[in-house]
C-alpha cells in the first residue's frame, strides 16, 4: 500500500509523510492564524460559525439550532466528534429523530451497539448479526446476502434522506484559504446528509484546519491509502457555505460548530501538541498488535488503537484513563503506518511516565527514586 501511494506521486514515501507532517505541525504550531483565517472566509461565504468550548458546549449549539427550525428529522453522516460529544442521545431526548446514514453506523445505531475502528466502525459484526438485527429493527426477510442487505438499508435510508429537514456531518479537514468545509466518504450518504435538508450542520474538531488546496491534495491522497488503500475516497465533497442562487441543490443554511473539548490544553502542551496533526486514517490501529487482539472496544473510548491511547487521556484527563498508555507493546508499528509520522510511541512512554508520578504518596515516589538513584550508581 505504501509503495503504491509513493508510486502514485513519484516520490519516496518517507518523503511524502515528512512534507504531510510539516504541513500538519506548521499548521498547528499557527493554529490561530489558521482558524481565524478560516472563519473569516466561510462567514464571507454566508457559512455561520459557533465555538464551542467542551462537548456540552457543541451538543447545545446544534439542539438549539435544531430547534430554531422546528427539525423533526435529522440524516447524519459519520462522525468521530459527534461520537466524542454523544450528540445522538442529546438529539433524541431533545424529541428530534436521527439516523446515522453510513451503513456501518446505521448498523451499529439499530443494534445498540458502539463502533471499534476510526474507519470501519462496525469491523466486529458479520453479515448474521446484521441479518438478526435487519430482521428485528426493520421488518425485512432473514438473508445474509451483502447485496440484498445493502438494498434493505438503501431502501430503508432513501425515505429519511426525503423527509428529513436537519443534516449533520462531520469535516475532514478545513481549508483555510477558502472557508470550506472538506467531507470524505465512500458511500454517498455524506451528499444527501449535506444537500437534501434545508439546513446542514457540520461539527468539527479545530485541530482539521489546514492552510490551502495545495495541502490538501497530498492530505486528501494519503487519508485514503492509509485507511483503505484507495486513491482517492469515492466522494469528496468541498462545502463553502450553504446553497447560492445558481446552484441547484445543497441547503440554504448552512452551521459550522468547531470544538475545542480539550484540544486547546494538548496545543498548549510541547510534549503531545504533534497528536494533534492525527487525520484519522486508522493505519496505526491495523498496523497495532494490541489492537488488533484487544478489539476496539476494549478501550473503553470513542478513540481507540495507539492515537486513541493518547488522545483520550489527554482529552479526558489522565486520571480518568490510567491504564490506557499501557495498552501498547511499543513495537513503532504504528509510527511506521502513521502518514504523518506522529511519533506515538514516545508520547505513550511520556504518559506512562506521568501516570507513575501520580501513583504512591510523596514518601513512597522519594524512596523510589533514591533506590533508583542508588541502582544507577552501584552498576555505573
């Protein structure tokens, strides 16, 4: 896979994940000169832009916009923050109706059930358990035929897509120079989430912006091949504000909710800022041994894998997630899949290292290190 992406661009592939990792580290090194930039641009282009500082923050932004236009219906698309946040149940309580429109998250959203990859959320299940749910859920006829199944969601999804009046997504990646809003997909779903209601709310972390389409073009191919292999996401949407007198579709409002969640404290933070420049391909949880034998659910997060063994205990606080930066072997697989060479192996130490600083009283640490201290002496 990674010499078919150096091959696509002509170019050795460590060279191309050094030029992704300096265009997401500049980035976020002036991540205020970005997101300004980038807001500026998207309300020019009739975009309306709310900050939201933590989860509860975003999840009021949206009910109240929901509720602003009376939505009984909501089409989502799939979301990692929205995930984060726990928007869905919100939604529900708030009396507005959503469907999760990726087929893996449909799925998962009808059995109860939560995802376990950034990518393919529903890796865990197999066609029987998706027959039993189908079934159950939706009243249809027991195959476990991939095609037949397919057409029961599509059928199942294309009447909520026509009815709905509030479509929310997620966002790749934010183009500064222009204010658009980039949305990746395989399936389709994320079009009619973004142009069949009349009014679309994308909720995104601040750490997706980047600077121009130039980056974005490399961003964009290496996402791809480092989550699926493909060249290129089947649909790649570029959203700059809501739908212009000469367009045909698309919504006539348009919200961007950017949350911050605890992201702002990892920026402040030299030592973890770099996991920040994660564009969520899934590389480092395929490449993982732990991963891949512990399952994503294991984790006990939205996050899971090697970033999520980062990210979460730094987004949520490393009291709530001790035990999280033990769930690697530290064999560097992850950091030789990561495209943008995020080095998630030294921050895992770095956390394991926090995390024995907080454990034991004050007299206990101090004995601790004179024994360190001593061994060190006696074998040098």
């Amino acid at each position: 896979r990674r010499d078919a992406l150096g091959e696509a661009f002509g170019n050795d592939v460590d060279k191309l994940r050094s030029i992704a990792s300096e265009i997401k580290r500049h980035t976020i090194d002036h991540l205020d000169h970005y997101l300004d930039q980038w807001m500026s641009n998207a309300q020019a282009a009739g975009t309306q832009v709310h900050l939201a500082t933590d989860a509860e923050e975003a999840n009021r932004i949206v009910i109240e916009i929901a509720r602003e236009k009376n939505a009984k219906l909501c089409v989502k698309s799939k979301s990692m923050v929205t995930e984060e946040t726990q928007l869905v149940p919100q939604l529900e309580a708030a009396g507005i109706e959503t469907v999760e429109t990726d087929l893996g998250e449909f799925i998962l959203q009808i059995d109860d059930d939560a995802p376990s990859h950034i990518v393919m959320p529903m890796i865990h299940k197999d066609r029987k358990s998706v027959a039993r749910a189908f079934e159950r859920e939706l009243g249809s006829r027991y195959t476990e035929e991939p095609e037949e199944l397919t057409r029961i969601a599509r059928e199942h999804l294309r009447e909520k897509y026509r009815e709905a009046d509030l479509g929310i997504s997620g966002g790749n990646f934010l183009v500064s120079e222009s204010g658009s809003v980039v949305i990746c997909t395989n399936e389709g779903n994320g079009r009619f989430c973004t142009s069949a209601p009349d009014t679309h709310i994308a909720v995104v972390g601040i750490e997706k912006v980047v600077p121009g389409f130039d980056d974005l073009s490399l961003l964009l191919h290496l996402l791809a091949r480092s989550a699926t292999g493909q060249p290129l996401t089947c649909y790649t949407q570029i959203l700059t504000g809501p739908r212009q007198d000469r367009e045909l579709d698309g919504p006539t409002e348009m919200h961007v909710v950017l949350v911050d969640a605890g992201r702002t404290r990892i920026l402040a933070d030299p030592e973890f800022r770099e996991s920040l420049s994660c564009i969520r391909c899934g590389a480092c949880l395929n490449a993982c041994p732990v991963y891949r034998k512990a399952t994503g659910h294991a984790y006990g997060s939205v996050y899971s894998g090697p970033i999520g063994a980062v990210i979460t205990p730094l987004l949520q606080g490393l009291d709530k997630n001790p035990t999280l930066p033990e769930a690697s072997s530290l064999c560097g697989a992850c950091y030789e899949a990561c495209p943008v060479a995020i080095d998630l192996p030294r921050m895992l130490v770095a956390l394991r290292g926090r995390t024995r600083k907080r454990r034991g009283t004050l007299g206990e640490r101090f004995g601790l290190t004179l024994l360190r201290w001593s061994f060190s002496s006696v074998f040098m």
